[in-house]
C-alpha cells in the first residue's frame, strides 16, 4: 500500500514539474465582446521572487507603450500581461520580457486595421 501511495505521490509530482514551455513567450487574443490580448511567459521555475517587466511596444503610438513589472514568487512557472484589444494601434507590436535588464523572451504579433467594435 505505501508502495502505491509513493507511485502516485511522484506521478503528481512529475505532472506539476512539467516544463515543455519554460522561457517562452505566447501572446494570443482572448475572449468574445470585450477582447483583449494577453501574453504568458513561461520560465523555469526558482527557490526565489524575480520581478518580471513586460515591455509593449506600439506600431505607432507612444502612448500605447507600456511597460508593467510584476512580482513572480519563488516556484511559480508563469505569469501574464494584458491589453484591451479595442483602441490599439493597428500594426505589428513587439513584446519582451525583462528580468532586471536581462531580456528573457519576446515576440511579435500584429493587431489589423479595426473596423467597429460590433464587427468582431
């Protein structure tokens, strides 16, 4: 019987430390109505807090920039940013993700010309 229950334990175990994404960038548009777009940064995980900075940059806007840090606590293995999709700039957008100044990923995507919002 201990036998089994330590056979699950580890199978829980391996599942959890799954790491087939680690340092990747994903970002894809989400939802129906209020869409936004959203991107997940995957990394190996760590016995310590890392601040995490995601950079957007616009196709042509300034004031579309952004940069936002987030806390990534000690063993967690992801976390995500977001934008509204209504009211981007139209064109490419480039995403990185920082860890201090050390660029650790990043990714483009491209955001079409919007017609109204009652199209989508």
């Amino acid at each position: 019987m201990k036998l089994i229950i330590f056979f699950l334990m580890s199978l829980n175990i391996s599942f959890a430390q799954d790491t087939s994404n680690a340092d990747s960038l994903i970002c894809e548009v989400l939802g129906e109505g209020s869409k936004r777009i959203q991107c997940t940064y995957f990394i190996q995980r760590v016995a310590y807090d890392r601040n995490i900075t995601f950079d957007w940059k616009s196709p042509s806007l300034e004031k579309d920039h952004r940069k936002r840090t987030i806390i990534l606590n000690a063993h967690h293995g992801s976390l995500y940013d977001f934008r509204y999709y209504y009211g981007r700039s139209p064109g490419e957008w480039h995403v990185s993700v920082k860890d201090g100044d050390t660029k650790l990923a990043e990714t483009t995507f491209v955001i079409k010309e919007q017609a109204d919002e009652e199209e989508y």
